[in-house]
C-alpha cells in the first residue's frame, strides 16, 4: 500500500478518536454544532478515502512515479486541509466561509488552495486509471466509473463557497453556505447535520465523493453471487448509471432548497423514475447471461 496515504489514514483515525473525546469534553458549538462533529466526519470521510488511494495506487503499473507523487500530493494537502478544520474546531469557530478576521480569512483561503491541490492529486490518478486495467474489467470499469462520479461529488463541494447574492449586498463577512433557501446552523439531520428545513449542498457532495468506496464493496458482493464477469460488468455499468443518476437527484434537490426527509412529488417521481430504469437495465444485464 502507499505509505503516505497510510499515513494520512492513520492519521485521520487518531484525529475522529480525539474528536470523539472532544465531543463528550468540549460543550462549545459553532452554529449550533458541537465544534469536534466537523473534525470527527472529516477524519472518518478522508480516513477512508486515504485507504482506498493507498490501495489503489500500489495497482496502477503504468506511470508509477506519477501514481506515486499523485498519492503523496493527496497525502500531504488531504493532512493540511483537515488539519486547519481541526485547527479552527480547537479555536473555536468555523472553518469554512469564515472571513470575519484576517486569520480567518487567510485559513479559509488555505483550505481553497489545499482542497484544489488535493483534487489534481485525484484527478491525475483518474488519468492514469483510464490507460491501465486493474484486475478484471469488471473491477477496472467499477474503479474508473466509481472514481469518475467522486470527482464530481468532490467538484459539487465548490458550490458552496459561491456567496448569495444577499450575501454580497450585504457585505457579510460569511462567505458561502452549505444549506440552500435557509440559514446554515438550524434544525439538522442526526450525526450527518444536514439540514431538514432546506437544501443542503454537503449532501450531494458526500454522496459522490465516496462512489469510490460504495460501487467497489457493490462489487464485491456481486463477486460472491455472480461468476460471469461479462454479467457482472454489465450489473456494474448499471449501478454506476444508477448511482450517478442519484448524485443528479439529490444535487437539485439540494439546489431546489429542498430538505433529503421532506423530498416532493417532482423529487419522488424522478426517484421512482431512476429505481425503474435500473430495475429493468439490471434485469437485461442478467438477461443476457440466460440467453447465452
């Protein structure tokens, strides 16, 4: 395995440990959150995308310096970017869209820089996993869509450091919102915090950035049922159309301003929609396997 990205994994889970600690020691909240929930979810979501890259990379044969120095850039700035999470969760105040002091302002423009370095990392690895196979197609395609949709969950992230438009009239020193129609720190969902009075952009960014993990375990399950590697390629190829098809649901239900719990009837039918297709295109994937 790659052993920055071991690193930064191990890391990360020393980082949700001491989170935890903090949320039963540390009564301060920010926006109404305790201030070490933020610290714990970054931790658990880079922790386990650093052990999937550290898995991943040792496998891509072609270009392995390239892979390497990808793998070590993720490592290095995935370490910065959560450690000024933590930074601010020690302080005391939010970490992102915060521009109400210089330092403030100056951490928060850091993460930007952090955050985007990180993502070249990503997306040259991507690059590399679209000329090489690993392991069997099945698995090569499921890594190549899984990565690809993550790469949009991780771009939808940018959408909520765009500033409202009352935002910018009203000179705020906030910059940017993860909730949609209301104000970011109302009521939340459970351990997630996602809002259930409105929409909320971290949702559909969780959602893609870790196809990467959900479509691979997928796979995994299917390996156990299903020999044919034809058919389970074709079985994956659906999920990964059918998962992507969810990332679009749930980002206009965000950008709508629409609370995941309170989905309406548009939201509902296109869900239903979505479950159809996938029903029928899984059912002639499997198809094809009886007629051969």
């Amino acid at each position: 395995m790659h052993k920055p990205l071991k690193v930064l994994a191990a890391v990360m889970c020393g980082l949700a440990a001491f989170s935890l600690v903090g949320l039963v020691v540390d009564d301060r909240t920010v926006l109404g959150v305790p201030v070490w929930l933020k610290p714990l979810k970054f931790g658990l979501s880079f922790g386990v995308y650093a052990v999937t890259m550290a898995w991943l990379i040792p496998h891509l044969t072609k270009a392995q310096k390239v892979a390497w120095w990808a793998g070590t850039v993720m490592a290095v700035f995935g370490l910065l970017e959560v450690g000024l999470i933590a930074f601010q969760a020690a302080r005391g105040r939010m970490s992102h869209f915060n521009q109400q002091t210089a330092l403030d302002g100056q951490i928060f423009t850091a993460m930007g820089v952090t955050i985007g370095i990180f993502y070249l990392g990503v997306l040259a690895t991507a690059v590399l996993l679209l000329i090489q196979r690993v392991g069997d197609r099945a698995l090569t395609w499921t890594l190549r869509l899984g990565l690809l949709i993550a790469m949009v969950g991780m771009g939808l992230g940018f959408l909520m450091v765009l500033p409202s438009d009352a935002q910018i009239a009203a000179g705020e020193q906030i910059v940017g919102a993860h909730s949609v129609g209301v104000e970011d720190g109302g009521p939340g969902m459970p351990v997630t915090g996602w809002s259930t009075t409105g929409g909320d952009l971290r949702i559909p960014h969780f959602v893609g950035m870790h196809a990467l993990q959900i479509l691979p375990l997928l796979l995994f399950a299917l390996t156990r049922v299903v020999r044919d590697e034809a058919v389970r390629l074709r079985l994956m190829v659906v999920a990964a159309a059918t998962y992507a098809a969810v990332l679009v649901l749930v980002t206009w239900q965000a950008l709508r301003g629409q609370p995941l719990v309170h989905p309406d009837a548009a939201t509902l039918v296109a869900a239903g929609l979505i479950a159809a297709v996938a029903a029928v295109g899984g059912a002639a994937a499997m198809g094809r396997r009886a007629r051969a």
